[in-house]
C-alpha cells in the first residue's frame, strides 16, 4: 500500500511539474515569439544584405561583409539588455545569437546568387548549416512542448535570390534622362528595379554601354550572371537592370548591375 501511495506522490509530483513546465514554456515562447515578429517586420538584417546586393551585384559571403557589427560573437540571455541599441533587431530572439545566413552558391562563377536567413526557432538551435537537399523548416511560428526540447527545425526569415530582383514583372519603366531628373546622390530614392531602352555603343565581355534613345545619357549594363544574350552594335534593346550608381565626369554614365535584355528592335 505505501509503495502504491509513494508511487501515486511521485506522478502526481511529476504531473505537477511537467503542467508548470508546459507553462513556463508556453510564456517564454510567447514573449519570444513576438520580439521575432517585431524584427522580422523591421527587416534590418534583410535591408543590410539589401544594400549590399545593390553594391556589388551578388549576395555576401557571410554577415561579416554587410556590417563590421557582425564581425563579433553575441549571446544574449535577456533580450532587453539589447532594447533601444542598434543590436536590437539584428539578434534572433530564439537564440540570442544573430540570423543565421546561408549563401546560395552559383556553382560557375563561385559568388552567392542567393540565401537563407534563419531563426533557430523554438528548440533555440540552428538545425540548417548547408544548401544541399531540402531545408528542415518549420510551417509556422507555433507553440509546441515536444519541440520546445526535441525539435530539429528552423525558422525561415527570408529567402533572396537575384532572379527576384529581375524576373516578370520586370522593374519600373524609365528612361535615362528621367533618371537623371530623380538623380539622389544617397541613392534612397532612387528606384533600384527599372528597364529602359538603348542603342547598344560598345560590348565587352559581361557588359556593355547602352546609349539613351531619347537622350545623350549613357549606361553601363553589366550582364547578370547566368545570360546568354547575344549583342551586336547599334542595336536597339529594351533592357532590365539593378541600379548601382552614377559617374558625372567627364560624361553622365549609370551603371545597372544584373541586366537582361527583355527585346530587341
């Protein structure tokens, strides 16, 4: 009888402890869960890969290359030591470590086409390290006891590839002399996705000069990577390209990074 009675107190103990664990649990992944969506929403990990995109034509290596914060280690145990500072929405909440990025290797020319930013989700471990075979991801932010200890998914943050940037529908319709008019020299109110039409002046081997039709203004298109468009001088093209940036001496010349040529005249 007192073995029945000793062993009835253990579970009800255990019970007792597992319902106030649950509990626990369930809180901190709430509070947690919302700090996720705040820096998801505000998106400053994605505008810093952004910016870098915009740059040099291509994804980053690693973090490191799109901001020296990321050339240090962090743990953050309590993500309000982090409040109000510029690491705030850099930090996954789930692990108090930065988003784990993944590049998206282009296997001819060795420069990353895209990537994976990743939360470690509710098991607060990164379980995605390489591109190969099928990411292991969870379908939506949801509390779950078993995977709060045995989980073995992330979280996907946001996936980029250059073909976003470039593929139908095509970027805003302009023509360099209208670009010229909006010219920012910040660049942040420049459209960064446009197409536009030329006379192609010159070709070498992954760019070449277009001159505007309606206009002496001139753009240097470099090619995106994986084009096979073959070009010929004076011909008309309609072009799509990233904006990159403007040079004023001695001529006005643009330069778009990741062109495609969408038709020809």
């Amino acid at each position: 009888m007192k073995r029945i009675i000793s062993i009835s107190v253990v579970l009800i103990l255990f019970i007792a402890w597992l319902l106030l664990d649950y509990s626990l649990k369930k809180e901190k992944f709430k509070k947690l869960k919302d700090e996720y969506e705040l820096s998801v929403d505000f998106g400053q990990t994605v505008g810093l890969i952004n910016n870098y995109f915009f740059e040099h034509g291509w994804f980053p290596d690693s973090l490191k290359q799109v901001d020296t914060i990321f050339n240090r280690e962090v743990l953050i145990k309590d993500l309000d030591d982090v409040k109000e500072t510029r690491y705030w929405f850099l930090i996954d909440p789930f692990s108090g470590k930065f988003y784990h990025y993944i590049p998206v290797m282009n296997e001819k020319y060795k420069k990353p086409e895209g990537y994976y930013l990743i939360s470690a989700g509710i098991d607060s471990k990164v379980d995605n390290n390489i591109t190969r075979g099928t990411l292991k991801l969870y379908d939506s932010v949801s509390f779950n006891y078993w995977d709060a200890y045995f989980g073995k998914k992330d979280l996907l943050v946001k996936e980029g590839l250059i073909r976003d940037w470039i593929r139908e529908p095509f970027g805003m319709e302009v023509t360099l002399k209208w670009f010229s008019m909006q010219y920012d020299p910040t660049g942040k109110r420049m459209p960064r996705n446009v197409r536009f039409n030329g006379v192609v002046e010159n070709i070498n081997d992954r760019h070449f000069l277009l001159r505007d039709t309606q206009s002496n203004l001139k753009a240097i298109c470099y090619l995106f990577i994986d084009s096979n468009d073959q070009l010929v001088s004076g011909d008309t093209i309609q072009v799509n390209g990233i904006y990159n940036k403007a040079t004023f001496n001695p001529d006005t010349i643009f330069t778009f990074l990741n062109c495609i040529v969408i038709g020809k005249k």
